[in-house]
C-alpha cells in the first residue's frame, strides 16, 4: 500500500518524538512492504516563526490531501516564549483548534492500557493493577455543552450564566458507529456513558445508541451513567473495552483515564473525521523543559503511529507489530526518565535510543517468523 502521510513535528520535543515515530514507522513499512510518502507540514510555534500565523490555508489544503496526519505537539513555554506575546487567536494553540475544526474532527480516542512492566506507576491498588486493564475511551469531540449557546446576564442584582448542552441525533448516530467500528476490532464490547436519568440530550444519546447497536449483533452495548462510570474507572478499569461518551463527560473521563495508567509519556490519541481520514498525536504537550535533550518518551507518538495504521489504513497486523515492538522493548528493560522507577535491570535510555531499540524490535519479529 502507498501512504500520503501529513507530517506535524511541531515545537518544543515534537521533532524528536516525530523522527522516532518515522523511523518506527518505516521499519515496519518495509517489512510488510508498504512506502510511506510523507508531506512535512508547519503548526503553531514553527509556523509562526515562519509565516506569522500559527495555521496556513496552506496547511490545511496539504492536511486534506493527505491519508491521515501523525503530529507531534505544538507550543511553547507561556512565561517565556514569544509566541504568547500574541493575541490568542495568534497563538500557537488556535492553529490546532483551527486545523481540527478545518478537518472535521469529531471523534476524539483515548486508549488506557497499562503495560505489564510499568504496573508500579499505577496509582491503583495493587489487585487493579495486578489485573491490569485495556480501554479506549471514544468521546465526541464538537457537540455538547462546549458548543451550545452560552451567555450571562444579570437579574435583580444577580448574575447568572447559562451553557446549552444540545446533541442532534445525527451527531450521536455518527460517532456511535465510530464506537462500534472500533469495538469490532476489540473484544466487542460498548459501554455508552451518560446522565440518563436526568439530561434530555442523554436520553436521545441512549436511544440513538440503542438503534446503531442493532447493526452491529456481534458487539454488545452496555449503558453506564457517568458518575458509576467514573468510580469504576478506578474500582475496576478492566470490566471496559469501548467506553463512549459525548464531549464533557469524555473530557474528565479521559483524563481520569490517563491518570490511572500513571505515564503520560505512554498516551497515544486519534481525532477522526467521518471517513478512514484522522490526525494522531500523543496526549501530551511540546515540554517545552526538556526540548532539544534528548530527554523525550516518544512512546506515545510511535503508538499514535500504530493507531493511525489501525484505523486510517486497517492495518492490523503491522499496528499490533508496533504495538508488540513497545512491550518487547519495556520488557527487556528500556525507559526514557519519565518512565524510570529506578528498578534493577533498567536501562535508562534517551529518546533516540528508544527509537531504536522499538524500531529494531518491530523489524525483530519477521526475522523469527
Ligand atoms: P506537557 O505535556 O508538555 O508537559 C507536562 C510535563 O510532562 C513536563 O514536565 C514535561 O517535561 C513532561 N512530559 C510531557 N511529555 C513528555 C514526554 N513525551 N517525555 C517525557 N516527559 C514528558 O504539558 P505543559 O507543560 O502543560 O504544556 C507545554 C506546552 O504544550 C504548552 O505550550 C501547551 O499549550 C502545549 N500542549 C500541546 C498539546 C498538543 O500539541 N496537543 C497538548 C497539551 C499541551
């Protein structure tokens, strides 16, 4: 297969974690002869500097011609870099929120998964850990509360505020099938999160589900409301395969997801459109503090890289490769400081090295076979 990838590295340790991320990536294209083409595109900081705009048409055209987009991270250090000199809608992140608005992003995915040999960084107790845990959490991304009419005014000397959370059923239909889509290639499992026994919007959430289930009998749907959700997440984190969820209940959910994995350096995420299209990126930000040191955990950039052969390009076999390189390469002891506990037989290794050794470890396993 040919790939037209867009190529984000961004600022701050987004070009490092984005040469490992290549270098991973087209080790495992060799082996299964696929070419990559990719097209290097300018975001936030690096596009400001060049061009004085955090977000070019010019972006956004080559983005859209693109198969999907792999990103590093964008921005800088507020109290230092110039760039948040700028107004805010000059700033380097509105051209992220552009960028994802200009490629209809909808579908926001978090995946949870606590890896075996990074079990002492979990916050939860040992038997949860122990167990261990694999979830993605699928939140929708630009409906809900943080798009509906918003405003304040005042009445008798008060001051009140009112936000609007409206879901069409459309909306709801569009990333429910996102959510069964990838359930299909999991263990087959939906839990739909909502506030149905208060919230209209998550009445018609549960209803719409209900009738997208229908077309997928081999996947089964469960319904959760959010605050059992959210003590579950820490009670038992492994009961959950998909967990889906409109925008504001997703926005806590998977954080608190994050959270209970103990790395952030380890968080892949996706953003999808309505077709195969999506823009992968980790979920943590430039650290601007240990930029151009090669102090960077690229781990959750080259998993992005396995997201985006998985659910752009249905490559399975070659994102599970990426995936089995990752935990082949904790278990023989390598980790970036982020990711150090101090253990016997770590191998504390810099963000280059890293790469390497998950590069050599994708290639590793077509030697074996
Ligand atoms: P951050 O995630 O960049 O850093 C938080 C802490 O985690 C820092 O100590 C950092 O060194 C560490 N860290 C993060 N990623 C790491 C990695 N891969 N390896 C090792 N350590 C890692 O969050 P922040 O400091 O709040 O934000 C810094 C900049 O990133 C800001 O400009 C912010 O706006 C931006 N940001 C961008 C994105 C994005 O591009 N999607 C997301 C979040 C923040």
């Amino acid at each position: 297969m040919k790939i037209q990838l867009g190529c984000i590295a961004g600022d701050g340790i987004g070009p490092e974690i984005i040469r490992e991320a290549r270098k991973v990536l087209d080790k495992t294209a060799a082996r299964f002869g696929h070419e990559i083409v990719y097209d290097d595109l300018l975001l936030g900081g690096a596009s400001i500097d060049a061009h004085g705009v955090p977000l070019t048409e010019e972006t956004i055209t080559r983005a859209k011609d693109a198969d999907a987009v792999l990103m590093g991270s964008i921005g800088g250090d507020a109290n230092t870099s110039p760039w948040y000199k700028l107004s805010p809608d000059k700033r380097p992140e509105a051209g992220l929120l552009g960028i994802r608005k200009a490629l209809g992003l909808f579908a926001n995915l978090r995946p949870a998964f606590l890896y075996d040999a990074l079990k002492e960084a979990c916050p939860l107790k040992q038997s949860a850990a122990d167990t261990g845990f694999d979830l993605i959490i699928v939140r929708e991304l630009t409906g809900g509360l943080y798009f509906g009419e918003r405003h304040t005014r005042e009445e008798n000397g008060q001051r009140i505020a009112t936000d609007t959370l409206v879901y069409s059923e459309a909306e709801i239909r569009r990333i429910a099938v996102k959510a069964f889509e990838i359930a299909r290639v999991r263990r087959k499992l939906v839990t739909s999160v909502d506030k149905a026994n208060v919230l209209d919007s998550s009445r018609l959430w549960r209803a719409v589900t209900e009738e997208v289930a229908k077309d997928y009998p081999d996947v089964t749907l469960q319904h959760m409301l959010v605050d059992n959700c959210a003590m579950q997440l820490v009670a038992n984190p492994a009961q959950f395969d998909v967990v889906l969820t409109e925008n504001m209940f997703g926005d806590i959910l998977s954080d608190e997801a994050s959270m209970i994995t103990g790395s952030i350096g380890m968080l892949p995420s996706a953003s999808l459109n309505e077709t195969k299209f999506g823009l992968y990126e980790p979920s943590h930000g430039s650290a601007p503090d240990i930029a151009g040191q090669d102090k960077a955990n690229p781990l959750a950039t080259i998993l992005s890289a396995a997201m985006l052969l998985r659910y752009s390009f249905d490559l399975q076999e070659e994102a599970d490769a990426i995936e089995a390189a990752v935990v082949k390469t904790l278990a023989e002891g390598y980790r970036t400081a982020d990711i150090a506990s101090g253990a016997e037989g770590e191998r504390v290794v810099g963000c280059t090295a890293m790469g390497d050794a998950v590069a050599n470890n994708t290639g590793g396993k077509s030697n074996e076979q």
